[in-house]
C-alpha cells in the first residue's frame, strides 16, 4: 500500500470544500449574493454578516460562493478546451514527429510568448467581454503548456518496445496514440489539469480584475478585489475574503497537483 | 529458403555530409526448424539488421540489397502488405522485458490484441487462445496470472509473455534481440528451453540475436559472427565454436570466463598475437 503524500491530503481537501462551495452556490447562499442591502454597507465581519458586506451591502460569504462557481467553470471550462487541444497537438507531434511536429511546437512557442492578459484584451477587442472571451483567452495560454507536456512524455513512451511491437503487429500511429501513449501519460497530464486550473482560476481573478472577465452583477473574486481596492483603509475586510479565497483556491490545486505528481512518480518522491 | 538476406548494406542519412554505412553486405539463409545465432559486440549492427528483416528501420536508415521472405522481397513491399506480414509472419522477442510489455495493459489482452488485429475471432475466442499460449511458455497459474499488469510479474515472467505475444499468430520467423540478456542465469536456461522447444515443436525458423557465445553455443545450429557491420565468419555453430576460421571469433573466444571457454575445448590465442 502507497503512503499517501499530504500534499495531497491537504491539497485535495480544499479543493473538494472548493467544488463543493460553488456547487453548493448554485442552490443555497446565505444571502442571495447579488442582493443590495445598503444599510450593511462597508460592515465589518460578525456586524454585517460572516465576512462582512461590500460597499453596497451584498454579503461577502455569499458573493465568495458564487464566485467560486464562477471562477471553477472558467478555469475547468479553459482546461476542456486548452487541455483536448494541446494533448492532441502534443501527442500527433510525437506520433508524426519530422516537419508536422516542428511546425507544432514552433506555434507553440509563439501562443506561449503572448502574456494571457494580452491576448485577453486582444480577444476583447475581436469578440467582445464576458465570460466565453476569458476561456478562449485562458485556453490559448494552456495550449501550449499541455503541447509542451504530452509531447516529451509521449516521445519517451514511443521508445519504448512495446510501441515496436504494436508497429510491427501492423498497427498505424492514431491506433497506437490512443490505446498505448494516452493510457501511459495519463498520469502526466491528470497532473497537469490540477496545477493549470490552479493557474486559470488566477488569470480568471487577474482578468476580472481588470473588467474583462464576466460582467456584473455576477460575482467574481477578480472583480471584487478591484471593488474593494478603494476602500482599501475604511474597509480592509473587503479585500481579505476574496484575496484569500484566491490564495487558497490555487494553493490547494497546486498541492493537489503536486500530491497526485508525487504519488505516481516514484523517482521523484525519492528524491525529495 | 525461407528467409533469403542477400548483400543487405543499411546507411543512415546525416543531417549534413554523407551516409553513414552501418551494415557493409551480410547475407544469409535460414529454413524452417532452423535457429541462426547472430553473435557480435555492440555496435556491431546485429540490431539494424534485424529491424531490418522486419522493415521497422527509422526513416533515416536507406536498406539496400535483397530480404527474401518466402520468395518476396521485403525490402520492396509496400508498407501496407508488409504491416500484414509482421506479427503474423514475423515475430519479434525484445531484450528488455521491463519495455516490451505496455504497464497499462492486462497482459491477457496483450496478447489477444495482435489475434484480434489479425483474425476476424471474438473477444473470448482470443482470451482462450491467449490463455493457451501462456500456458506453453509455462507461465505457472496462468488462468490467474492472465489478469495481471506487467509489473505484477517478474522479469522471468514478463519474457515469457513477450514470447507468447511473438507466437499468438504463429510466425514462420521469430527473431530474438538478447532474449535474454537481462534475466538471470536460470531463468535464462528456462527460456532458452522453451525458444529451443518452440522451434522443434513447431517448426519456425529462429534468429537469436546475442553477444553471449555461451547462449549461442547452446541454441544456434548456426551461428554469424558480425564486427562492425561485417561478417566476420558463418557456419555450424558447432564448427565456429570450436574452430574459428577468423581471428575476431578467436577473440570473442577467449574474452570468455575461463571456466565457460573449458566447455568448449578452445585454446586461446596467446597474448601479444594479433587478433
């Protein structure tokens, strides 16, 4: 029996109080998180709810909630589509390998070298904001990231002999990705899907920070941040729940993702 | 002839400059029942040769010559006949069994999946015929052992099954490339009982590819010495053994464990002659 890393524990603790959280949004919030209540406004924790209430009086646990839906269905709606997309690219790049594969990671290369923020205003600018413009915009940023990682991890199952032997069984390269490569870098990329959406749920904050994220009044930890900026010296408490709640969010992914890297690779648990 | 190489030279293409030339003209013949032990140390192209009796050389490598199979040239096939030819044809032993053998695969449907692939039979009729085979590379408690992942086995075992993935189709060829060279010395004599078995029993023809003389001794009736690409020397294994017409031979010979050269009454050259 393997022990189990605490990373994990830890990691895969706060992400399911996380999921449930924003599941839990959908049908119950103490509040209704969008509701003014403009007598509560800028109180403090305890006085004006659990986590106080904002400048208009909306209670911050409830808003936190439903942001936390709003911020899981960007971040896991970017690694559907940036994950498919790049896992495919990588895996055909390291079936084909010559000219195609070169071709691949060189666009790569260049999706990578644009910062998400930029593409984000970039694609604002041609689409439009709201919530689709920061998908498309987080999943650009995760494509070459997935690309990247199934590439290396495909090429070194493809040396292996038991690709040889599926060749010589007269097997083609789609036959031999989808039922010998993907199965044997499932791990990789199960790993890469916990740390990215740790990183799409900041861009996600990043993004709504500055207005380009899903529009008001739906609740959003980026945008609550950027409300609470102003009242930074009357209302500190303003700034606190959705900053954390940023924190932990990725700190949990991250030693989710760490945890699961740990427990299927043995090599480098020992080294550490 | 089953198996008919003619002048085989195989060059790999630089990236800038000429070719390189890494297998300079074999030729040999094999027939059925027949075990040719192909001997010789690193780099001395027995690997390339055997990728390329089975046409699974990288895109570098330009085959030259002749590689007739049953009276067709391989060399000349086109990719989709030939895809049809290995496996159910040609079978292939690897060296390392920890490789051979894919970890997120029963190894049940391992070897069921190169049946199903090649004979229009159901799932279950593969599962018996795999069953069946992993009895006769005397896999113990194979009923059990069919529902295994590769690293629930030993490497003893796990050579077994890559053996049984190389007979499900019943070849005419089965080229071995060190068999076993990363087992240990019993194991290694239990499978080269069953590899010495199977091509009795069933009349293929064998190839065993090695750079332990103790191996060939004990499995090949014929044995090909090969440096650098060259043939060096060919003939009943027997003959090369105990009488080496080439100085190479010799020197593989006597790069043996004393104790391991006593068994074959050869008298190595002494220092200082030239090899």
């Amino acid at each position: 029996m393997k022990k189990i890393p605490l990373a994990l524990i830890i990691g895969g603790s706060i992400t399911a109080v996380l999921v449930t959280a924003a599941i839990l949004s959908r049908f119950w919030t103490p509040v209704d998180p969008t509701a003014i209540n403009i007598p509560n406004r800028l109180k403090g924790p305890g006085v004006g709810g659990i986590l106080g209430a904002d400048h208009f009086g909306r209670d911050e646990l409830s808003m936190i909630m439903a942001g936390a839906w709003t911020s899981l269905g960007i971040a896991f709606s970017a690694i559907a589509i940036g994950g498919t997309a790049g896992t495919v690219l990588g895996v055909a790049a390291a079936a084909r390998r010559g000219r195609f594969e070169a071709l691949v990671m060189r666009f790569n290369d260049v999706l990578f070298a644009f910062p998400p923020v930029l593409s984000a205003i970039l694609l604002a600018a041609i689409l439009g904001g709201g919530p689709l413009t920061t998908i498309v915009a987080i999943a650009l940023f995760m494509i070459p990231v997935f690309a990247r990682v199934t590439r290396s991890a495909a090429l070194q199952i493809w040396a292996r002999d038991y690709i040889l032997a599926a060749r010589m069984a007269g097997k083609g390269g789609t036959r031999i990705t989808v039922e010998h490569v993907i199965p044997n870098i499932a791990a990789q990329i199960i790993v890469q899907i916990a740390i990215q959406t740790g990183l799409g749920i900041l861009t996600e904050a990043g993004l709504s920070f500055l207005g380009l994220g899903v529009a008001p009044p739906t609740p959003s930890w980026g945008r609550m941040l950027a409300d609470a900026q102003t009242y930074l010296s009357t209302a500190p408490h303003m700034v606190l729940a959705p900053g954390l709640a940023i924190c932990i969010a990725v700190l949990g992914l991250n030693l989710l993702g760490d945890g699961l890297r740990d427990l299927t690779d043995p090599r480098r648990r020992q080294a550490t | 002839m089953m198996l008919n190489i003619r002048d085989l030279r195989v060059s790999f293409q630089n990236e800038s400059g000429s070719p390189t030339e890494v297998v300079h003209g074999i030729s040999l013949s094999l027939d059925k029942g027949e075990t040719l032990g192909i001997v010789g140390e690193s780099g001395s192209g027995k690997s390339v040769l055997s990728l390329a009796t089975i046409g699974l050389l990288p895109k570098t490598a330009k085959p030259t010559g002749e590689i007739l199979f049953n009276g067709d040239d391989l060399l000349k096939m086109p990719e989709k006949r030939l895809s049809q030819l290995r496996g159910s044809k040609i079978g292939m032993i690897f060296q390392e069994p920890m490789t051979a053998l894919n970890p997120a695969m029963r190894v049940g449907n391992q070897i069921a999946e190169g049946l199903r692939l090649h004979r229009s039979i159901s799932r279950a009729e593969a599962q018996a015929e795999a069953l069946r085979l992993l009895d006769m590379v005397q896999i113990p408690d194979a009923k059990r052992r069919i529902e295994s992942y590769p690293h629930e086995m030993s490497g003893g075992q796990r050579q077994r099954v890559g053996i049984a993935i190389a007979l499900a189709l019943k070849p005419d060829l089965l080229i071995a490339d060190e068999p076993t060279t990363a087992l240990d010395v019993t194991v290694q004599a239990e499978i080269l009982d069953i590899l010495d078995d199977l091509v009795s029993e069933l009349g293929i023809a064998l190839i065993l590819i090695s750079h332990d003389l103790g191996v060939i001794a004990r499995i090949a009736d014929r044995t090909l010495v090969m440096y650098r690409g060259n043939e060096m020397e060919q003939g009943e294994t027997e003959r090369v053994l105990r009488q080496p017409g080439h100085d190479y031979t010799r020197k593989l010979l006597s790069a043996l464990p004393r104790r391991a050269r006593a068994g074959l009454d050869f008298t190595p050259p002494a220092p200082g002659e030239a090899p």
